[in-house]
C-alpha cells in the first residue's frame, strides 16, 4: 500500500468523546464500530493517531456551515 501524503487535502475530525455518544441500540453508529474503523484506519496505514495532520480539533458547526447542506427546517 502506497504511504499517504501528509500534504493530502483530506482530514478525519474525530475526538474520542464521539465515543460517548448513545443514539440507541437499533442505531448503526456504535462506539465500538467507531473504535474499529479507526483501528482498521490506523492497521491499513490510512490514519496515523500520533500524526498532527490526522486530527483537526472538534468544534460545534456554526449555523452557516450547517446551512450549507440542512435547510433551516
């Protein structure tokens, strides 16, 4: 597998308190399905977790980043 460049446009936005999130049993979003991509991710050499270019921090979208793909409904 080719070594990924780390002046690559593409970014994760993850934050371990992702993992706290409980949407319900039936919801496909699990924390251990997060905890497993990101180790598939890491296992593959497509993230790297001690990388300063893996992570960007984690922050609330304002409302104009959230307009440009939710209306206000």
């Amino acid at each position: 597998m080719s070594e990924v460049k780390s002046d690559s446009r593409a970014r994760l936005i993850f934050d371990a308190d992702e993992l706290d999130y409980d949407f319900g049993s039936e919801h496909p979003l699990q924390p251990r399905r997060i905890v497993a991509l990101m180790d598939l991710l890491e296992t593959c050499g497509l993230w790297h977790s001690t990388d300063e270019y893996s992570i960007l921090p984690l922050r609330a979208a304002t409302v104009e980043e959230l307009s440009l793909v939710h209306t206000s409904d």
